[in-house]
C-alpha cells in the first residue's frame, strides 16, 4: 500500500503532500505520516507547503475510528490535536496549497498553516461536527478562535456550516484565492519570499503571537486526553 504521505524537498522549500487516494481522511496512519514529514521539514530547515490530491486537502477524520473501542478514538483525536499543535507551533513558515475540501479536522489543519491558499470552485470549507454528533475539541476551538474572524468564530463552530471559498476566505479559513491551475505556482511563489525571512526573528515571533492559544491547546489535550 502506498504511504498517504508523501515530502519532496528542493532549494530550502518542502512539500508535504497528502494522498491516500480518495480524500485524505485523517487516520492514524496519515496522522503519523504528516508529523514524521514535517519533523523532516523542521530538520531540513525547510519553508513548508502543504498540500493534498486532486480537489481534496483533507475530509477529516476517518469516521471508521468512531467504530472502535473509546481507547483508541481517544488515542485517534489526541494524535490529530497533538499534529495541529506541533503545525501552530512549527518555526518555520507553513503555507497550505489547500486544492479543495477542508473539512472538520481537515479545517484544523488547515488553519494551524501560516499562510492559507485555496482555489475557487465547488470546494466546501469548514467545521461540521455539530451536523455530525461530535464536540468540537479543545483543540478545535483554540486554533479557530485565534484564526477565525472573530465575527464568524461562534458561526463556524457552532452551526456546521461548510462554506464556499469565497465564504471561507471571508470567515479567515483561507487568506487568498487563485484559479486551480495557479495554486502550485502561487504556493511556491510565498515559498521563496518567506524564505527570505529571518528565521530566528520568525519562529521567536510566531512563539509570543500564538503562546494563549498553544497553552489552550496543550492544556486542553492534557485535560481532555490524560
């Protein structure tokens, strides 16, 4: 079976890219795959671009999960909110390629990225898990408290809308829009600019401008997971 994820690096830019070959849920096995790639990046000292297949970013968690034993659905969303703490708190630049659906836990990854590309169209973004059954986790709430508009925070997570690209631009699920065929180009184009920051000066920043909402995400993983 072919890993869901893929990294690729040249000239100081990697490229995580998400492919399990239908809609990139969130399982364990992409759950490990992606913090293994971007430990990789941070080693690398790489600007990171984060990326899916096709028209998808990511659908969320594998529902199968739901099916098992609490233990390990527990273990599951742990890991999920460990990966959007270890992005939100990543020292170098993150930018999301986001090619399409970014759905529930895919909209927490998504949102835990620096800067947050989609491409117009027929994509659906945002938060469902109230439509769904399922509270929103600490974790959840912080990484969109601090992303999110705070004029859409309340809507996008308490009503489950799955908004348009536009609409999400809106919300602050994404920062710009490109046509399909742009996205890889513009991506790369953010890549190299912020490349030409000054790491130490970027990654001290990121730390005071996100310390509330990485010690709400800790707290609440350590209080809700043990």
């Amino acid at each position: 079976m072919t890993e869901p994820v893929t990294y690729e690096q040249t000239a100081g830019v990697a490229t995580i890219t998400m492919d399990d070959g239908k809609v990139n849920v969130m399982s364990p096995t992409m759950l490990a795959g992606l913090a293994d790639a971007f430990a990789r990046a941070r080693a690398d000292g790489a600007v990171t671009i984060l990326t899916g297949r096709s028209a998808v970013f990511s659908a969320g968690y594998d529902m199968a999960v739901f099916d098992r034993p609490i233990e390990e659905i527990a273990a599951t969303i742990r890991t999920g909110g460990e990966l959007v703490e270890q992005i939100l708190s990543h020292p170098l630049p993150v930018i999301a390629a986001c090619n399409g659906h970014a759905v529930a836990q895919g909209a927490f990854v998504l949102l835990a990225c620096d800067v947050r590309i989609g491409v117009r169209g027929g994509a659906r973004i945002g938060l469902n898990e109230v439509a769904i059954g399922l509270t929103i986790p600490h974790y959840g709430v912080e990484v969109a408290r601090h992303q999110l508009s705070p004029v859409w925070f309340d809507h996008a997570t308490l009503t489950g809308t799955l908004y348009t690209p536009d609409e999400a631009a809106t919300a602050g699920f994404l920062h710009e829009l490109v046509d399909t065929s742009a996205l890889e180009d513009i991506a790369r184009d953010h890549a190299r600019r912020l490349a030409d920051l000054d790491m130490a000066a970027h990654a001290g920043t990121k730390a005071r401008v996100r310390r509330a909402a990485l010690d709400a995400i800790r707290q609440g993983l350590a209080e809700e997971f043990g």
